[in-house]
C-alpha cells in the first residue's frame, strides 16, 4: 500500500471509529455548513419512537361465575393506567336507545409488570342481580374511552338444555394454526353458550406476547361467549428445572380471568365449581396440591344434586400420550369419580385424541352401567404418537388432527361430538339418564 493509499485509509479508518462512537450515545456525526448546527459527533436529539401507552380497551373476556344465572364477569386490559375504569350493562333489545337505561359499575384493577418492563392495568367487573335467561348488553371503558357494546346472556335456573365447546390444548402456533379451529367451532355451534379450555392455553405462560397472540386468535368470541377455563403445566413454570416455593402459577394467569374462588385454599381461579342448568362442571388443578383437591371433590361432590357431573383436568387419568404412564391421578381420583358418578372426564396434555368406553375401576362396563367417560383433546397442531397402554379402554384414538368438542347437554342425554378443524365429524357419542342421580350422603 502507497503512503498515499495508506494515509486515505487511515482518515476513513478515523471516520468509521468517530461514526461508531457516536451511534453508541445515540448520536448523528454531522457538519454544519454554516456553524450553527451541531458539532460532528455531537448527540441529536431524537424524538421517542416508543408509543404511547393507551387507554383503549383490550384483551376483552367473560367468564362464567359461581352463579351464571344471575352474574356475569368481565375483564379487559388497558396499556395506560385510567383513573375511572368501569362498566356499562344494560338489557339488550333491538332498539338503537337501549344503552339510555345502562347501569355503570366500577371495576377493580391491577397492575402487572410484563418481562419488558413495562407496566399494564388489568381491570375486572362481576355484574350481580342479573335476571335468569335474559340477554344484556354491555361495555369496558373509562372516560371518553369505550369498548363497542357486546351482548351475554345469563344462564337460567332450572335444569335445561344447553350446549357447549370444549378444547384441548392450544399451546403452539396459537394464532397461525389455532384461530381457524376457533372460528371453525363458532361456526359448528355459533349458539354454545360457553367456552370450556382444559388448559396448556399458551406455550409459555409467563410471555406476555403469547398472550397477546391467544386474544387476536380467539378474536371478538370471547366479549360475547363465556369461558371457563383451567391451567396446564405450561401456565407453571417447569418442574424440571423449578421445585419448592419457587414452583407457582406464572403471574398472567390471574390477570386476565375472574373466575369462580369456591375451590381449596391456594388454588383460587383454577380449582372450582360451577353449576350450569343442572350439570355441576367441576375445574382440577393437575400440577399441584392433588390431595387437597381430592378430599374438596370428594366433599363436593357428596353434596351435588345436579343430573349431570362433568369433571375436567389437564393432564389425564389414563393418558394416551407417550411417556405419560403414571398412576398418580387415577389411585387419587378413580375412586372418587366411581363412588359419586362422574359423567365425563375432559382432558388435554397429550396432544392425542382419545375417548374411553365409560369405565368403572378403570373397566369397562356396559352402556346401561353406572361409569364414566374419559376424553383426551388438542386443538393445537402439536402432535403425539397414540401410547397404546390403555387401547383397551378406548372406543376411538387419533393424533395429527386440530380438534374442537360440541356437547349438548339435556335431562335425559348428553350427546358429544367432536369435528377437526375443517369442520368434518371425527367422533360421537350419546350418554342417557333415565332419571335424576341421587346425592350421596355428606
């Protein structure tokens, strides 16, 4: 290299280092022509390019409440603190005046710190003194700042039919793959009066974003049908690597949802029960606290006078997933179940579909028996191969298809159905009760 050359490079080699030195404080290196701008090198102010945070409504959803004839709940998240936040409920007719008779209701609030730092506000209402069987409308909001109306409707109080939609774990790929299974159920059953997830809603219960993707999935669903919902493992962290007190329900879980607290100590919003027009539906907790949960569901159910009981937990009795052989649940719940006439057993974990003959001891018995059913679903495209350890139990099994369960339920039957997410009929079934089932003595 010339002495030139070399002298040349040496002025850009200086350049480069100035440059870099001034993008590290956030910096532009310039020249003022006339003097009167900035030196090179010195920092330019820069305008903000973070948004600021609002006040607009969001991540909307109701939850069924311990009494969903006469109650409902709803919560929503707002980026900006508000100092009003509150609720607009009012009965829904046709008439473009029906918000003139609304009732404002004050919310409670939260706020959360998310991983980035950042600070959001979760608020909720519990509407009471509902009348049974009757339509509102209603909004979030605060100040000038409002959500469109939405409609609910309060369940009645008598034993009559009604239907739902169950879904196994949505967990990955939430919003790619799972919103259609979403719609595909809505449209399969756009008259369900709830919603029933039996957990492992996100991959990662502690990201906010993946959240974020499960509400733009389910879109405006759940500001008009209910959920009830349940955690997964992966709304904990993970047992391999956390242990002791250090193991807990990741923080967003309780944010987001208001539902029932009637469960055992510990474990408020994700053990309860709820019932609905003559069916008690009945929330477990698979990660922790099992004995616990077994003596209050063994109390509880002694005391039920429903027709129908329908149970759900995340990780299954008698799983279909490989390396899931563990006996724990089944010595624990089985003979619950069996002694107090569990109807139906909705499950997740194992990314298999599987539905048992109604079982009594873990055998089968015949249609006209005493038993219960055991189902496992996804709604997710993660897959399983099918454990064949429990074949013998099972009427049907699959894997490698995204699922969504209808169940009608009335006096005398309860018919299931479960489509894929094209909407094709993958599986049936048909239980019947001539009569109400007695309670067992407290």
């Amino acid at each position: 290299m010339t002495r030139k050359h070399a002298t040349t490079f040496g002025i850009l080699l200086g350049w480069i280092a100035l440059i870099a030195a001034g993008c590290a404080v956030g910096a532009i290196p310039q020249a003022s022509p006339n003097g009167s701008g900035p030196a090179v090198g010195e920092p330019v102010a820069r305008a903000s390019t973070a948004p600021e945070p609002r006040d607009t409504p969001e991540r909307i959803i109701l939850n069924l409440t311990a009494a969903p004839a006469t109650s409902q709940a709803v919560t929503w998240r707002t980026e900006a603190q508000t100092a009003t936040p509150r609720s607009q409920i009012a009965r829904a007719d046709g008439s473009g005046a029906f918000d003139a008779r609304a009732r404002t209701v004050d919310a409670e609030s939260l706020s959360v710190v998310l991983g980035d730092g950042r600070r959001v506000h979760h608020h909720r209402v519990i509407f009471e003194g509902l009348e049974p069987e009757t339509r509102y409308a209603y909004r979030v909001g605060a100040g000038q700042t409002w959500s469109e109306w939405n409609h609910f409707e309060t369940a009645g109080t008598a034993s009559s039919p009604f239907s739902f939609v169950y879904f196994g774990d949505p967990q990955e790929e939430v919003l790619s793959k799972c919103a259609r299974v979403f719609r595909a159920a809505f449209k399969k059953a756009p008259e369900a009066d709830f919603w029933h997830f039996v957990g492992d809603l996100v991959d990662n219960g502690d990201r906010d974003e993946e959240w974020a993707e499960l509400f733009e999935a389910l879109g405006w669903i759940p500001r008009t049908t209910p959920l009830i919902l349940l955690p997964g493992n992966h709304e904990y962290p993970d047992k391999r690597f956390v242990h002791g007190p250090a193991y807990r329900l990741f923080p967003l879980w309780r944010p987001h949802f208001t539902l029932p607290e009637n469960g055992p100590a510990g474990l408020e919003e994700t053990v309860y029960r709820i019932d609905y027009q003559g069916t008690r539906l009945v929330m477990l907790n698979g990660n922790e606290k099992l004995e616990e949960q077994a003596a209050w569901l063994d109390r509880i159910l002694g005391l039920d006078p429903q027709h129908w009981t329908i149970v759900a937990i995340h990780q299954p009795i008698y799983s279909t997933g490989k390396h899931r052989d563990k006996t724990l649940l089944e010595n624990l719940f089985v003979p619950i179940f069996d002694r107090h006439g569990v109807d139906l057993v909705l499950q997740g974990h194992d990314h298999t579909y599987s539905r048992s003959f109604k079982l009594r001891g873990g055998q089968r018995v015949g249609p006209d028996q005493p038993g219960t059913v055991y189902v496992i679903s996804v709604s997710g495209p993660k897959s399983y191969p099918v454990n064949p350890r429990h074949l013998a139990r099972m009427a049907r099994t699959g894997t490698g298809r995204q699922l969504f369960q209808v169940i009608r339920v009335s006096a005398g039957r309860l018919a299931y159905e479960a489509f894929d997410a094209a909407g094709e009929l993958f599986d049936a079934m048909e239980l019947k009760k001539e009569s109400p089932r007695k309670a067992d003595s407290p």
